[in-house]
C-alpha cells in the first residue's frame, strides 16, 4: 500500500469514527464532572452538619453538668461557708466534697478536670479550688455560660453563681482532647474553627496551608458552631473531586480509542496482506529461478580452482576449496529440517576454513556421548553461527588465540549441546540481556537485529523454541576459569525425527 493511499485511509477513519465519538465521550464526561461536584459538595457539607451537631450535643451536656454542680447543696454549702479553721474545711472535703467532685468529673468522659472558685476556701484541697479574683471570666460572661480555647486541643466552660449582682462562687469544667478529636474525625475532612476575629482553634487546621493561600481551585464551605462562637469550615479541593469522578470515564475512553486505533491497524495489516501477496509470490518465482542458475555456477568455479590447486601441488588450498564449496552446497540447498550429524560436519568444514586463517591460535574437540544422539533432528545452521560467535567474540581477541569445545549428551529427556570456548568472555550485562531477550523471544520482534554479538544467538533461540517447543531453550554463561559457554536444551525424540 503506498504511503499516500494509506495516511487518506486514516485521515478518513478519524474524521467519520474517531472525532465524532470523542466528541460525544467528552460532553458525557463534562456533564458527570458538574454533577459530580455538585453532588460532592451537598454530601461534604452534610457530613459536616452531622459532625457539628454531635459536637453542640457533648458540649450542652458539659454545659448543664456545670449548672450541676453548682446548684449541689454539698457544693453550694462547701463555697458559702466560712471556715474557722483549716482543720474543719479539711474534714468537710475529705466527708463529703471530694466524693462530689470526683462523680462529676467521672460522669462525662470528656471531662479532662474540675475547678471551683471561691473566696471562703482558703485551701486548695485536690488543686480543684482558687479564690474569685483569679476567674478568668467577667462576671456578665459567668453568669451566662461561656466557652474558651486554650490553644491546646481543649475548651474551658465557666459558669457562675451570683447573688444580688455579686458572684458568690463559680466553675470552670476543662474537656480533654479527645472531645475535639472526635468532632474532627466524624467530620471525616480537614476542619478549620475559625473565630470572629479570623483566629484558628483546634489541631486539624491546614498548618501547611494557610486560608490566604486558596484560590478558585477550592470550594468553601461553613458551618456555625453557635456554643463556642466558632465557624467549622472546609475547603473542598474541586480538581481532587473531579479526578475521582472522571478518571474512571476517562480510563474507560482511551481504552476505547485504543481499541479503535488498534481495530485501524488490523484493517490496514489485512489491505498490506492483500496487495503484498502478489509481490512475494513474483519474487519468490524470481528467487527460486535465480537459486536454479547461480550454485551450479559458483559450485562449477570452485570445483576448478580446486583442480587447478592440486595440479599445482597446493593441498592445504585444494581441501580449503572443497571445504568452502560444501559449505556453501549446505548453505544454498538445505531444507527447514536437519540432524545434527549434518550440523558437526558442517561446523567441521568451518572450522577448518578458519583454521587456514587463525593457524596455531586455533584448536578445538568435539565429543558425543552416543552416536545415536546424531540422528536428533534439528533445524539446519543450529551450530555454525554459535561457533562462530565463539571465534568472532572470544577466540579472536587474544593474541594467543584459544579452543573450542562441542558436547552433545542426553540429559533425562533432553540432548544438551554445550559450545565453549576460553575467550574473551562476556559482560555480565550483556549476558543478561542477551539471555533475557533470548527467553521471551518471538518471530516478529528481533531487538537485537543490529548487533553483532547478540542477534544469531537470538535467532537459535527462537527457532529452537518454534522446532521444540517452548520447553527448549539456549543460555549463554561465563566459564569459571575463563571465556563463554552457550548451552541449548533440546527436546529428545527417540525415533530421530520430529
């Protein structure tokens, strides 16, 4: 298919398929998105509505446990009366005072402490008692009720009690931290409590993030907390809600774009199929003609070289020739199936042609457990490219060159064929790669195609696996006393054959 023909065919298919469903899927998802934070926002404030209702709840109790208090005949009778001595006041507390305000205390588990004040009590029996002038609170305030932070996570509640005008003795009920905590948790958000005059109680108050700092991202919300003369509010992080609701819808989308594009793809490979038959089939007509006119050429040429070579007493040249023209004869007729006694002869002829080049830097053995195991089938050129690799990488990079060493033995149910030499070696992230790229290999992915050391091994590996089975594989390591060895597992047929 021609380059134009196929960007127009794509062109097409985004204008009449693609943009028109994206289209659609993003006002779908714009519409969610507004409703989502709408409804977002209702729920969020709900939330926080329960939350300061069960706040006011606990802190009307604390309240009317302090009018409690100070309308107990015990306690009234304790604070009015003056005593003569340290020794009654003292007695007093210990009968009937101390009793009383350990039940109140006990009574409410938010209650952190107690305080009483009054000017009779010249004491401080329990640290529960101070004199009048030390009431934090004026009396307006004291006679009405009134709530105070201390900065810590606590609230102080002081109530009076007066007579003609005149504060007689008062209390001050102190709740523990936990009160606090436990509105912020309901409320399940971060809550600041902000006062009339902007200031911030409590401990869960954006420390990190100041009210100053939030823009048109964050949605405000409030809530009076009328006892303690305070405002709950939020700050809903809008683009955090809109990730919620449209992350999903929009996972979901490209999903579907994926689908389509990759729907497009298999639509053009089918049109490639179609249109590229045609020209395989010539030029494997042309292939096969041209395979038919050119070994008889080549193999005739070298046959007269050869001839030429013994005529003229040249031996070592006449054996190099033949070596070459079997070499190649195996190359250009040999089928998709071999054995490997085929295989070793063939490494032989090779090795020998390399053997006229490298002299004395080259040696090598070959050893075969059972002659049996030869009849294995293989596919063909399964050891030629892993001894030459062995040659090309390791024996070729020492100056005193090295040897080479073929293994075939039969393993369980399997023929193990070790190729090593005592080379250069291997890097060992080169070996991991290569041997990772080796076991996840396929026919339509080669990523080490450009790349000498890596690429034949490579190719085994997948064809092994396509002739075996997934069972079969190829492993290259390095030797312990030095070099590589390159090991494959093959599947073993006891009849030789596939």
């Amino acid at each position: 298919m021609s380059i134009g023909l196929r960007k127009r065919l794509i062109h097409a298919y985004f204008i009449v398929v693609i943009f028109p469903i994206s289209a659609v899927y993003l006002i779908a998802v714009f519409v969610l998105f507004m409703g989502t934070v709408h409804s977002q926002e209702e729920r969020r404030k709900y939330e926080l509505e329960l939350a300061v209702g069960g706040l006011e709840m606990d802190l009307n109790k604390i309240e009317n446990l302090a009018g409690s208090v100070l309308q107990n005949d015990y306690v009234a009778q304790f604070l009015r009366h003056s005593y003569d001595s340290d020794w009654e006041l003292m007695y007093d507390y210990l009968g009937y005072m101390q009793y009383q305000l350990y039940s109140y205390i006990n009574y409410n588990p938010h209650i952190f402490t107690l305080h009483l004040y009054s000017d009779n009590v010249r004491l401080n029996p329990g640290g529960f008692f101070s004199p009048l002038d030390s009431f934090p609170v004026s009396i307006k305030h004291a006679m009405q009720g009134r709530w105070k932070a201390d900065g810590e996570g606590r609230f102080h509640y002081y109530l009076g009690k007066s007579n003609q005008l005149k504060m007689e003795y008062a209390a001050e009920i102190v709740t523990d931290e936990e009160l606090l905590e436990g509105f912020f948790q309901q409320a399940g958000m971060q809550v600041m409590l902000v006062g009339k005059d902007g200031k911030l109680y409590g401990a869960n108050q954006y420390e990190n993030n100041p009210v100053s700092e939030r823009g048109k991202r964050f949605k405000k919300l409030e809530v009076p907390i009328p006892s303690l003369r305070v405002t709950a509010v939020v700050y809903l992080d809008i683009w955090e809600m809109a990730l919620e609701a449209v992350l999903p819808p929009l996972l979901a989308g490209l999903f579907l774009f994926v689908a389509l594009s990759g729907f497009l793809r298999i639509c053009l490979k089918f049109v490639n199929i179609f249109q590229e038959s045609e020209i395989l089939r010539k030029k494997a007509e042309l292939d096969a003609y041209q395979s038919k006119i050119e070994p008889h050429f080549l193999y005739g040429t070298l046959e007269s070289l050869r001839m030429l070579a013994l005529r003229s007493g040249d031996v070592p040249v006449a054996d190099g020739i033949f070596n070459l023209a079997k070499l190649l004869r195996y190359s250009l007729t040999s089928s998709d199936e071999s054995t490997l006694r085929k295989e070793l002869m063939q490494v032989e002829r090779y090795l020998e042609l390399q053997k006229i080049r490298l002299e004395d830097r080259l040696f090598w053995e070959i050893r075969v457990q059972d002659d049996k195991l030869l009849d294995q089938s293989c596919p063909p050129f399964l050891l030629q490219p892993v001894v030459e690799n062995s040659i090309r990488h390791g024996i070729e990079k020492l100056r005193k060159g090295g040897k080479i060493e073929i293994a075939i033995k039969k393993e369980l149910m399997a023929v193990v064929i070790s190729v090593s030499d005592d080379g250069a070696g291997i890097s060992e992230e080169k070996k991991r790669l290569i041997n990772g790229l080796i076991e996840n290999s396929t026919s339509d992915y080669n990523p080490l195609q450009g790349e000498d050391k890596g690429y034949a091994l490579y190719n085994i590996g997948m064809r092994i696996r396509l002739f075996y089975g997934k069972e079969s594989t190829l492993r290259i390591e390095n030797r312990s006393t030095g070099g590589t060895v390159c090991r494959m597992w093959l599947v073993y047929m006891h009849d030789g054959g596939r």
